[in-house]
C-alpha cells in the first residue's frame, strides 16, 4: 500500500496503531464509568486514565512510524513461536479454569514462552517457571493479602507455610510461660 506521494506504507504499523487506540478507548471508557467513593488521595479511575493516555500515545506513535520513510522493513513473523506462546497462555488459563491453580499456570506459561525465545533446556525452564510461580503466590496471598488461584499445589504449600510458621512461632513465641 502506498500513500499519495508514492510512500510505502507500513500496513502492520497502522494495524497496531488502530488496536492501541482501540484498548485506550476502552480502557478510558471504562474508567470514566467507575463511581467508586473515595475518602483520601486520587480517585480509583486515575490510574486507568494514566493507562488510557499511554496506549493512545503508543498508538499515535504506531500511526507516525507506519508513514515514516526509511525505516526498516519488520522481519516476518515466527509463527511457531507465537503458537507456543499462545499455547503457554493458554495452559495457564486452563490450569486456573480447571483448578489446576496459579503455579501450575505459571509454569507452563514460563517454560513455553522461554522455548518459544529458542531456549532448549525444558527441565530447567519447567524449574525456574516453578520457583518464580511459587514465590509470586506466597507475596500475593500471604505479604499483600492477595488471592490468586488456588489448586493442589497452593493447598500444599499453604498448608506447609503454616506449619512452618507455627513451627517456628512455638519456637520463638509462646515457649516462655
């Protein structure tokens, strides 16, 4: 496609550009229709408004660059590694829809976005995907009061953490009578 001085125009860029604005004006709709009372500080729409006016910058900015002459021209697409992506993205959504729970989500997520990057140690990556999965759901639910979802493996760790602290508060805690 080109514009009407001869220019190729960049058809992804404007695609992106469209889908940005979109989201931002949905994103400010939905802000604007929340009436939530407040008592102190900035209202709960102020940080939806804050991301409203982000996508739209990004996507003006999305409409600058698709007529923008010399720009270099995107690689094509590696469709193997969005469909692992989108495998990864959805196992999580089935591991939490299904009960399987927010670890198990997280790790299928990570392992599949990491081999859809090229990387080949699947163990490794199961592992790490693991580890950060079990550390994010013990911030959320136990330091900020958050519940993500829960399934075997959440019940297990929240039934060792109890121990654990209990354990550790006869210790400390209420041994002195």
């Amino acid at each position: 496609m080109s514009n009407l001085s001869g220019r190729r125009v960049d058809r992804p860029a404007i695609i992106v550009g469209v889908v940005l604005l979109a989201a931002a004006a949905v994103v400010a709709y939905d802000a604007n229709n929340i009436h939530a009372g407040f008592t102190y500080g900035i209202s709960p729409s102020a940080v939806p408004f804050v991301i409203a006016a982000f996508l739209a910058v990004l996507g003006v900015g999305h409409f600058v660059a698709a007529f923008k002459e010399g720009l270099p021209t995107p690689d094509e697409a590696d469709w193997g590694a969005v469909g692992l992506m989108s495998a990864g993205l959805f196992g999580l959504i089935a591991s939490i829809a299904f009960g399987g729970g927010f670890i198990l989500g997280s790790t299928i997520l990570f392992a599949l976005t990491a081999r859809s990057f090229g990387r080949k140690a699947l163990i490794a990556d199961i592992a790490i995907g693991f580890v950060l999965g079990l550390f994010i759901y013990i911030l959320f639910n136990r330091l900020l009061g958050l519940g993500l979802p829960s399934g075997r493996i959440e019940r297990g760790v929240l039934i060792g953490l109890d121990g654990v602290v209990g354990w550790v508060s006869g210790l400390f805690g209420s041994s002195a009578q």
